[in-house]
C-alpha cells in the first residue's frame, strides 16, 4: 500500500519535471507546444549516449541532459517557436505536431529505431525497506531531487526578479515592455529552461519506461498534456499538484484495477475539464 | 417594419440560392474524380484510400472549417463508426448500407453526448477534452475484447453493395465507387448546409461567438449540432474504411489518425468544404511517393511541410498555389469555389 503511494509519488515527481516546462509555456505564455517532448528525448539520448560512448557517471550526464535541450530550447525558440506566440492555437498546434513529425525520424535515423538503455549506478539500483516499507533506491533519488527542483523552481518564480519580471510579461507583454522589461529575452530564458528541464525529466525517466527510443516525444505527451489541464494555469504548485495526483491514481489504478488501466487517467481529465475547465488548482475564472 | 424585415429576409434568400447553385468547375471536379477511379483500375485501392481520408477531412472541415472548433479528437468517431460496421458484419448482418448508416448514426450519437463538453473553456479545454475521449475511447475498445477482438482487430465478410456490387478484394474498383458516391452524397448535403441559415449561424459565431449570442442565436446548440453532424459523418468514414478494407483495429482509435485528418485538411485549406478531399489527396500521394523512396523517414517530410506552411501563412501559400495552378491546370482553380 505505502509503496504503491510512493512509486505514485515518484512517477508523479517526474511527470512534474518533465511537464514543468510545458506548464510554464502553455499556462502561462499560453502557447501550446506539443513538441515539448522532443526536447525530453533529447535529454534523454544525451544521458543514454553520454553513458554509452564515453562511459560517464549517470550523475554527470544529468547536468548535460538539461543543458542540450535548453540550449538547443534556445535557438529554436530565437529562430521558429517566436514567430508564434501571437498565432492562433491552430497555427501553433500544427506547428508544434510538425516538429515532432520531424524530430522522430531524425532519431530514427541518427541513432536507430532501437531503445538506448540508461544503465543506473549500483548505489541507484535496489530497494531499502524503511519502517517495513519497501522503496526502490532509483525512486527516492528522483522524488528527492524532483522536490528539489519543484522548490527551486517555487522560489524562484515568486521570490527572485526575474520570477516577478515573468509573471508581469506574461499577465500583460506591452505594459511589461513598456516598464523596461527585456520581455523577448524573459520568453526566451523562459523556454530554454522549461526545455533543459524537460530534457532532465526524459533523462531520469529513461530507465522508467525502459530506454529512449524515437517513439519518446509522444510517449509522455498525453500524460504531461493532463498534467497542465488539470494542474491550470497557475504557476509550478498547480502543475505539481496535478502531476502528483495523476502520478498516484495512475500507479495506484494499474495496480488495484489493472482491468481498467489508462482509463483512470482519461477519466479524470475529461472530469476535470468539465467541472473547472480551467483546471483544479487554479484561482480565477481561467480565459 | 415588418415589410422592411421581409424584403431582407427576401434579399438573404435570394444570396443563398444564388451561392446554393452549382458552379461548372465544381461538376468538373466531380467528373474528374469519378472519371479517375474508372480510368485507373488497378489504382482503386489506394483511391478508395483518398475518398474515405477526403470524408473523414470533410467531416473535421464541418467543425474546423464552419464552425471554428478545432479537435484533436476526431479518430474517436472513424473509430466507433468503423467498429460499429465490422461489429455488425461480423454478426452476420453484413450489409453494407445497413453497416454505413448504424455506423454513422452510432458516430452520431456519441458525438450528441460529448458535444456539451466543448461547450467549457477555452481552445486549449477543447483540444484536451476531444483528445480525452478518443484516447477513452481506444482504451475501452482495447478491453472490451469480447465485442471489438481487442488488440488482434475483427475479421469479418461483406455483402455485396445492394445485393449487386460484391466490394473487398475482389471487388476494389465497386468499393472506390461506393465509397466515391457516399462521399458526393455526404458532400452535397455538407454543401447545402453550409448554404444554409444554419451554416450562416455557425459562420458567425465562428467569428465571434459573443457577438453571435447576442444577437439572438443559440450558439450552444448550433455547436452542438454541428459537432454532431461531423461526428456522424466521421462515423459514415470510419464504417466505409472497415467495409472496404474488411479489418478493423485499434490504430483507428489513435492520435496520429485525428493528426492526419487535421493536416489533409489544412493543407489543401478549411473552410470551403473542398479543402479536405484535395488535402486528402495530395497527402497520401505524396505519403505514396515519399515512403516508396524512403520509408522509414516520410514523417520528416510530412513534418517539415507542415512547419513551411505555418510559417509562411496558410493562406498565403494557398494563394500561390492556386493562381500557379490556375495557369497550366484549371481544374485547381475550382478549389476557390463554393
């Protein structure tokens, strides 16, 4: 039982990390990118390949999984997604599916239709029992430095400058500009940081789902779509809260309803929507 | 004041008879194709293809199109009208015209119960909630092996087309056929509604729907009707794709179905109802001729054209399409028409 709850919480921590990125672009900057998941894969090939070819520690690959993805956020960012924020979500939707269209066959044909397996250090693997409760070693490293991140991320966006100058871009870009705010150079950091995470997230879920494979970007995609529809709009605790409860009754269905599988998750989404379109944990009205 | 309101009423019924009418380039349209599936024979397979992707675009074209909805969600209805078909076919009653209409009535009326979600919220709530339900939808078929076969699919025989027409694999050219004139009649009718108050209601509020409801039309139940009435027609796709092909399984149900019906219309352009026949058919021609040279990576290609049209404007590529076309290939200047 309490095991169960915490491997929901551990899937939960990392669906956060993986769609924290798509909760700041999507509720924020309210632009819908379905490709978010491309920039997971990528991360997690970095880890996989990292591992693979130059037999780094796992520990020291993670750093480059956030950093390829936030870099390469960057520049696609400077050069395509910008183009867009002011789109129609039609527009933005086509684009973004365009995307990654385009990112699976590239991996297909870079690295193979394979999965790359991400190998996890001995000190990671196993389980230890706490109190009698059986957790897996892999799954409390990711709630830890999952929760690590989640907070980072809090007090950064509420206590730090730059937090306050992002929130003011979003809530209203002209007036932002016109109070000095660099507000292109804020999206951008923005993405490119919402992509390095994504890119850790995938890193960390490699071994998870069994490796990374040129499938990844749609893999997680419903999953952290829910996330953000039922998390809202409002900043990292909604998506965190929502990621949490999707994480838990995921694990949680699988394992005491196992006939009805996926369909728990679908459920609630479709639930939520109907009750508060805008989202559980979000103040408001919503748009 | 009521003389006044007549002669408007008088001058609106008169445009839309006027745009009811049928132009010359859109009967050569229709010429043209029906003249295609008899012309290449041993093409009839993958014509039968086109038609049936051109329906299931029309059918998004019908919301997308009129009534400005977007959905990511349209495989869930080519899904249920599929398996309503192979369901009823594999329980003996394998008349196809019987299996068309439970289909798309079936496509219907699941359509008429999830319609009032996409009445909540915003663009983003509809793209989730319309996802949400195909990948419901999928699921329950995934489990409910005892009706649907699970993950192995159903396999099942047609009757022949009216008692006349045996269609399958023996008879590809009667299925082309018979799916080509259920899509003209099915188009036809999307034509005259479009032409219709009705279709001028949805018009409006695809332009604003604030302003629509204010000015006294009910827009709940104008979406509604016209989710409905895609849905079925999706349905009627899906039934046509299962009798056809004489298989059914669980990728009907899947995202990248809803994500190919969306690109068939947006590239050969929503809103004029022709739009997804032409997309349907460029897409899988090109899909043809691109996988034939490469085909694990035809995604990339489908990809990278999506992005160039989003780029450039949609519009603005259409334009130059059409008055390119328009020089050597006057068929393809109909495409503006209706």
């Amino acid at each position: 039982m309490l095991t169960i709850l915490f491997d929901g919480v551990a899937y939960g921590m990392l669906l956060f990390v993986l769609a924290s990125g798509l909760s700041v672009t999507l509720g924020l900057m309210n632009f819908i990118n379905l490709a978010h998941g491309a920039f997971a894969m990528v991360g997690g090939y970095v880890t996989a390949l990292l591992m693979e070819r130059l037999g780094a520690p796992f520990l020291v690959t993670l750093p480059a999984a956030f950093l390829v993805p936030a870099i390469l956020g960057i520049v696609l960012e400077r050069t395509l997604y910008r183009r867009l924020y002011g789109a129609s979500p039609l527009d933005q939707v086509l684009f973004t599916i365009g995307l990654v269209l385009m990112a699976m066959p590239i991996a297909d044909y870079w690295l193979g239709a394979e999965a790359r397996q991400v190998h996890l250090p001995d000190w990671l693997s196993g389980s230890l029992s706490l109190y009698g409760v059986g957790i897996s070693r892999y799954r409390l490293f990711i709630v830890g430095v999952c929760g690590a991140i989640a907070a980072a991320l809090q007090i950064f966006l509420v206590r730090t400058r730059f937090g306050a100058q992002l929130r003011a871009a979003v809530d209203d870009a002209r007036v932002a500009n016109g109070l000095g705010i660099d507000v292109d150079r804020i999206f951008a950091i923005t993405f490119a940081v919402g992509s390095g995470l994504a890119g850790l997230g995938g890193a960390l879920a490699a071994d998870v789902v069994g490796g990374v494979d040129p499938s990844f970007p749609l893999k997680f995609l419903v999953a952290m779509l829910i996330v953000v529809t039922i998390g809202g709009s409002n900043g990292i605790l909604g998506a965190l809260f929502g990621a949490l409860l999707l994480g838990v009754l995921d694990v949680a269905g699988k394992y005491y309803i196992p006939s009805i599988g996926a369909f728990i998750i679908y459920g609630v989404m479709v639930a939520t929507l109907i009750v508060r379109p805008q989202g559980l944990f979000s103040r408001g009205d919503g748009r | 004041m009521s003389g006044a309101s007549s002669a408007v009423a008088r001058r609106i019924e008169a445009h839309l008879a006027r745009r009811r009418r049928w132009r010359a380039i859109e009967i050569v349209f229709w010429l043209a194709a029906l003249g295609t599936i008899l012309a290449f024979p041993s093409r009839a397979a993958l014509i039968n293809e086109i038609v049936i992707a051109g329906l299931f675009a029309l059918s998004l074209d019908l919301i997308l199109g009129l009534a400005g909805i977007v959905s990511l969600g349209q495989a869930a209805f080519l899904g249920v009208g599929a398996y309503a078909a192979a369901i009823l076919a594999s329980k003996d009653l394998g008349d196809p015209t019987l299996g068309l209409a439970v289909g798309a009535l079936a496509a219907g009326a699941l359509g008429f119960v999830t319609a009032p979600l996409l009445l909540r919220g915003a663009d983003l709530a509809r793209l989730m909630v319309t996802l949400g339900v195909s990948l419901m939808l999928g699921e329950l078929a995934n489990r409910s092996a005892w009706l649907t076969g699970g993950a192995d699919g159903l396999n099942f025989s047609m009757s022949p087309v009216l008692g006349l027409f045996p269609i399958g694999f023996t008879g590809q050219r009667n299925a082309a056929l018979y799916s080509f004139v259920v899509l003209f009649v099915l188009f036809a009718l999307a034509r005259r509604l479009r032409q219709s108050p009705f279709g001028l209601a949805l018009a409006a509020i695809r332009e604003n729907r604030l302003r629509a409801g204010a000015l006294g039309i009910a827009t709940g139940w104008r979406i509604v009707a016209i989710y409905t009435v895609s849905a079925a027609y999706a349905g009627a796709a899906g039934a046509l794709l299962a009798q056809t092909t004489q298989i059914v399984s669980l990728d009907l149900f899947d995202f990248h179905r809803s994500a190919d019906g969306l690109l068939m219309l947006i590239i050969g352009g929503a809103g004029y109802l022709y739009g997804g026949i032409i997309g349907a058919a460029m897409f899988i021609v090109l899909r043809d001729v691109i996988s034939a040279a490469t085909p694990e990576y035809w995604e990339f290609w489908i990809g990278l054209l999506l992005v160039a049209l989003v780029l450039v404007g949609r519009e603005r590529l259409r334009d130059i399409v059409l008055s390119r076309a328009a020089l050597v290939w006057p068929k393809a200047a109909g495409r503006g028409a209706a």
